[in-house]
C-alpha cells in the first residue's frame, strides 16, 4: 500500500532541519533530547508516521545511554529520510517492519497478525514495530487463512483478533489447541474484558494473553494511547523482557 505524496515544498524547506537536528543527536543529553523533539515534530508536521517507530527506540537509547544504538538510530533515520526525499512520500505501514534497522544481539520473534481489519492489523503491526525484536512474518484476515499461515510459517507469536469472518479467533484456538499448535497466542479484542467468562475460557484453551484493542488513530504515542499493555502481553508471550533496552 503505497502513502499520499508529501507538500514538496514542505519536505524542502524541512530536509535542512532535519539534519541539522539528527546531528545534534550525538550531543549532550539535554540537547540530544530537544534535538529528538524537534525531529518529531517536523515528522508528525509532515505526516511521517513511518519514523514513529525509530523515535521510540531512540528515547530508549537516550534513557539508557546506548550510543551504539542511538548512532545505529541516526543512520536509519537519515536513510529513511533520503528515501523519503527521493520518492516524495513516506513509507508505507506495511513496509516498516521490513525496513527497521538491525539492532544487534536481539532476539527476533516472528509474528503472525489476525484481524478482520486492516486498519486494526495496521494498528497492531505499528504497536509491535515500536520494539525490533518483533518481525512481522505476515497478516491474515479470517481464522482459515490464519491456520493456513500458522501451518506455513510456524510463527512464534500470533496476535488474534476473536470476531472474524469464516472461522472466528474462538475456533483458531480449539484447532490449534487439538493440533498441538507451537508459539504463543496473544487475543486482541474488546469483546473478553480481563475476568470475563469469556477471557477465562480464551485463556483455558491456550491464549497467552487478552488484551483490549488500542483505539484511535495512528500517531507518535500510539503507545501511550493502548497500545502499552498489547506490547507488553506480546512481550511476556514471547518470553522477552517486559520492556526493550532497560
């Protein structure tokens, strides 16, 4: 899916900045911290959603004092600028997770999303990019075609949606229970509140995790708008610390 063209003019009188403040990154802390504000906001000013991600591992860097990771943050960042210049639009959703940067030492954990909806899945996709470990190995929009991929890809995660179209979430998990399905399985939906009849039977079949959808639209805090508790169950699913670099 590709992204709307970006105001050329916009994107000029911005790429200057830009550098300028990607440089002030390797600073002292106070200054790097401002440069990182300044970097988003003529992000979110352009409608760059695709370096919400980048931001979100350079605060860890800079809380943490991680220069490898942060000079490894720059380099991404001025990459995907340049791209962005020579193609005139952002990158689309769905190729952010292809186009992280490496992060060394990581463990990678692949990662199946099931949902009916492709904003919902695009949602999720983004949630989960925040932290590199997370590769998205592919999307599915019904329980059969979810199965299909699992059987195909053998994914270590799965991040399913319960109301679905063909084979409901309920159904993927009694057939992958029966088929002694590997991975983990963390259900996205506001349909199970925690504590739920409901909740307790997704969990009695399998699940790793319920969580509640996030809601609204994309933006640079997505985390802190939902999205938080659906990386942090994926996290725990998946057997990594509950939080990236701390």
């Amino acid at each position: 899916m590709s992204s709307a063209p970006l105001d050329p003019e916009l994107l000029e009188a911005m790429v200057p900045e830009f550098e300028s403040a990607l440089g002030r990154l390797s600073g002292e802390p106070a200054a790097a911290r401002r440069a990182l504000a300044a970097l988003r906001d003529m992000a979110g000013a352009l409608g760059l959603a695709s370096f919400a991600p980048l931001f979100a591992t350079t605060v860890e860097a800079l809380e943490t004092g991680d220069a490898e990771t942060l000079a490894k943050m720059r380099e991404a960042m001025a990459a995907r600028l340049r791209r962005v210049v020579e193609t005139g639009t952002d990158i689309a959703p769905d190729e952010v997770a292809t186009d992280r940067p490496d992060v060394s030492g990581t463990t990678r954990v692949g990662t199946l999303i099931v949902d009916d909806s492709p904003t919902m899945r695009r949602i999720v996709r983004q949630v989960l990019s925040i932290d590199p470990r997370f590769d998205i190995l592919a999307e599915a929009a019904d329980g059969k075609e979810a199965l299909e991929r699992m059987r195909e890809l053998s994914p270590a995660l799965v991040m399913l949606d319960i109301e679905m179209p063909v084979l409901d979430g309920m159904g993927v998990l009694r057939r992958w229970a029966l088929q002694g399905g590997a991975g983990a399985i963390v259900i996205v939906s506001s349909a199970a509140p925690p504590g739920s009849a409901l909740a307790r039977e997704l969990r009695r079949l399998g699940a790793a995790a319920v969580v509640g959808k996030p809601s609204g639209a994309l933006s640079f805090d997505l985390a802190e708008q939902g999205g938080a508790a659906l990386l942090s169950a994926a996290r725990r699913a998946a057997g990594l610390p509950a939080e990236a670099h701390r």
